[in-house]
C-alpha cells in the first residue's frame, strides 16, 4: 500500500476492488488487525490500534470485527450450531446468553431448521450463510467481507448480498472485498487499488 488515506464512517458500505496482487488483501489484513502498517496510522473510533500491545488488538478484533471468507473456514466435525458459538468464547459474552443469541442469528440468516447439520451436509450458500451468523453472532461493529460470493453462484450470491443488507439496517460498517462488478455495485462506495494506491470511484 502506497500513501493510502481513507475514513470510513460508522454505517458506511464500502466495496474494494482492484486486480489479484494491486494489495486488496493487504488492506483487508490492516483493516481487521491482523498485519500492521509500516508507517501511518489506523484507527478504530479514535484508537489508534498500531500503538497496542497484541493482546488488546485481539480484544479488539474479537468485540468489534466480523469475518467472511470465500473458503467459509467453518469446523468440519462442528454442527452449525457449534460453528456459531464458537467466536463467542473469545468476545466477552456471558456464557448463559451464548446459545440463545446463536441460535436467533441462526434464525435470521434463515437457517434455524439446520442448527444440527454438520457443514459437509449444506449447500454453498448455506455454509456461507453460517459464516455470517458466525461473524456477526457477536455484534461487531465491522464487517470484513473478503470474495463473500466467490465460490457460490448468481443466485445465491445476490441472496448473501441481499443478507448483508439486512444487517445494515443494525448499523453495521461492511467493507467488501471482490472482483465482481455486481457485487461491488451494491456498495454505497466503492474504492479501487492499482499497484498499492487507491481512487475512490463515482
């Protein structure tokens, strides 16, 4: 990344898009805390998170940030219901709200009648609608989006993208990463990387 400066409002809708190696999953590690900047500053509602010890920038990122991949990353030998509990262990919620808050994310995503399957069992799209219910099972207010759709087709992905605006309506900051146009044009913003510099589109 080269001389970035982007401010990214709370409810904002933000796709990213640029060609494979212009620096799209650079930023998406920076944005989540997972790497660093080597120079400048990121902040999260005022923090500026470079300056945290490691601990702190995982409690951040467990309270605050969201994940979805295009591979699904869900536990093979885990239910979906177990899937969805999971990140709840790391995000400070009391242990006797943890079931029922999964399984009403699971209710919302419309995959209430599947809390027992395992996710070898589901369709595409289903196991992409678990990794939803996963990421925002513990209220952050980011959600990172890297090729959501990647692996599904049209159908189903405008249902996943149609799901990530119903979580809007929460307030929730999403910043999508992807290569499709169709995608990115759901976005109320959209920025392109090229060669590590970034344009805000019209």
């Amino acid at each position: 990344m080269k001389g970035v400066n982007l401010s990214i409002d709370a409810g904002d809708y933000l796709s990213i898009v640029g060609p494979s190696g212009s620096g799209k999953s650079t930023m998406l590690n920076i944005l989540g805390l997972l790497d660093r900047p080597t120079v400048g500053e990121y902040r999260i509602d005022g923090i500026v998170t470079g300056a945290l010890e490691e601990d702190a920038r995982a409690r951040v990122r467990a309270q605050r940030i969201g994940f979805v991949f295009q591979a699904f990353h869900l536990m093979a030998r885990r239910t979906v219901l177990e899937n969805v509990l999971m990140p709840m262990l790391y995000s400070g919620i009391p242990r006797a709200e943890r079931e029922e808050r999964a399984r009403r994310t699971l209710d919302r995503v419309g995959l209430g009648h599947r809390v027992g399957f395992l996710p070898g069992t589901l369709s595409g799209g289903e196991r992409q609608r678990v990794a939803v219910a996963r990421a925002v099972v513990s209220r952050p207010s980011i959600l990172l989006a890297d090729e959501p759709t990647g692996n599904l087709d049209q159908a189903t992905s405008r249902e996943v993208m149609e799901l990530f605006d119903d979580l809007r309506v929460d307030g929730l900051t999403l910043i999508v990463i992807t290569h499709d146009p169709s995608v990115a044009d759901r976005a109320q913003r959209r920025v392109r990387i090229s060669d590590g510099r970034i344009e805000e589109l019209a």
